[in-house]
C-alpha cells in the first residue's frame, strides 16, 4: 500500500460537501473526517470521530481505528498530512454509528461510487462523461467545462513527461507546479488559493475560461520543452518548469495590454450555501478574538 498511497488526491461531492478519496490497488479509500462532515455539518468532525471511537470502544468494545488505514491526503492548508481513510466496506461499518438521516442516501451514494470505479477501469471515457456530468449539475458551462478536461488531458501528459525523468515524490510535483504558476500568474497555488477566498477546494476547479487557458498554455509549454532538453536534475525541471510557465506569462501580459483588464481574477465558483457557511465561521472566529 506504501506505492499506491503515492497516488494523487481525488474529490467526490455528497450533498454539496466535498470528501476526499485515493484509489488504491483499485479500491476507493475516503476521508473518515469528510464523511462525519458530510452526514453530520458538524464544525469540528474531527473531534467527532474522536469522541465517536472513545464511545464505540466503550459501549461494544469496537476499535473503529481497525476498519482505517492512513493515507497521504492534502489538508485545507495545501499541506498533506496522514489522515484516516477507509474503504468502502470499512465506511459502511462506521456510519453505523452515526445517528444521521442522512445514512441510507450516503450508502446509496457510496455503492455508486464503488461501481462507476469498475465501469470506469473497463472503459475510461466513462470517467469523463461523469466528470461533464458533475461540472453541468454544479452550475459550470459547457465551455468551461471542455476547458476543464482539456486541461486535465494536459495535465496529465505534463506529469508522464515528469515520471518517465524520474520525479516521483508528491512534494516533487508541487514545487515544480508552483515554478509554472509562479512564472504564469505570478502566484503560488498557495497564494492564488488565498486570492480567489479557497481552502481545500482545487484551484482550476475556480478558475475563470482564460485563466484555464493560460494554465494549460504554461504546462504544456512546460511539457514541449520537457521533451526536447529532456531534463534529468530537479534543478534542470525547476529551470523548465520556469521557462514554460513565462511562456504563459508573455502571451498572458500581451491580451491585458490588448484588453487594459488583468486575467488573474479573484472570482471563485462557491455556491451561495458554501460562500455563506464561511461567513459565519469567519464572524465566529472575530468574536472569539474579541
């Protein structure tokens, strides 16, 4: 499981909550934590899951630690960080002893989920007729959406260019993506998160059409060069990954000189209910401090 947990982050959506999960040897591993938030809206889930095992282990003798295993995940503040996880069975046993109504949707949801995983290891286009299909009912544009996968396609020959040199560490990945967005936007993914008001949400998932744009433009700048100097120190990919991403960025300043409008916009997609939520959390946190 040590290789497998080396694998990238992916976010499922229930009930308009995010949970984070990583396959591993083919199997769907979630976030203990985003589940109890999920079927709970409790503030602190994590304490939850805390008392949750303290209660279990006192009434039946149940050690829900034993369903988990830890996984790498990245954490609100873009750091990853061990965290429980479960498979689908493991999950099915611990919303036992969840008192929620919102259980037997979760359940249903959770067997979907399973399933759409074999379809789609049988057949890949599945997985981005769904992806279209989440991105529709989440309110995005077809336009932005074709930008959206399209962008994930030059993504992902981005990274194979990187794993056939030799990067392989998480870590790895995010220096050199911050190198591309550093040299296009002149943000960090950290920054350019704090920009657009974001914690543990993926950031192209709130980008605006151009924006996506010059994104794609600096990674597969990145990747064309990448393929022809055939890099091999981390220092030759950070030198890369610098020069593709000022690509972007030349092309970037020439259509704001045009339009005299920046493309780096602070705009988010957080629905109402989500932008709402963090308004009361914020004006909880200022009258604690007072």
């Amino acid at each position: 499981m040590e290789n497998d947990n080396k694998g990238e982050m992916h976010i499922a959506i229930f009930g308009g909550k995010a949970i984070r999960r990583k396959l591993v040897n083919d199997k769907w591993f979630f976030s203990v934590v985003d589940v109890i938030r999920a079927l709970t809206d409790s503030e602190n889930p994590r304490n939850y899951w805390n008392m949750l095992k303290i209660r279990e282990k006192e009434s039946s003798e149940t050690e829900l630690y034993t369903f988990c295993v830890q996984l790498k995940l990245t954490a609100e503040d873009n750091k990853e960080r061990e965290t429980d996880c479960a498979d689908t069975e493991g999950i099915l046993r611990i919303i036992q002893s969840i008192p929620s109504k919102k259980a037997e949707p979760f359940k249903r949801w959770l067997a979907k989920v399973g399933y759409e995983r074999i379809q789609e290891i049988e057949n890949p286009e599945l997985a981005q007729e769904r992806m279209k299909s989440i991105y529709e009912k989440k309110g995005y544009s077809k336009e932005w959406i074709d930008k959206r996968l399209r962008g994930i396609a030059v993504r992902q020959d981005l990274t194979d260019e990187w794993k056939k040199r030799g990067i392989k560490e998480n870590i790895e990945f995010a220096i050199l993506t911050n190198e591309i967005s550093k040299a296009t936007f002149g943000k960090t993914i950290d920054e350019y998160k704090k920009f657009k008001r974001l914690k543990s949400e993926n950031l192209r998932d709130h980008m605006t059409d151009l924006e996506l744009i010059f994104n794609m433009l600096g990674e597969a700048s990145t990747a064309e060069i990448e393929r022809k100097q055939n890099p091999q120190e981390f220092n030759e990919h950070i030198a890369v990954s610098r020069r593709g991403g000022e690509i972007a960025k030349i092309a970037r300043e020439e259509l704001e000189k045009e339009t005299d409008e920046s493309i780096i916009s602070d705009e988010n997609y957080l629905t109402e209910q989500e932008k709402l939520i963090r308004q009361k959390k914020k004006k909880k946190v200022l009258r604690i401090d007072i």
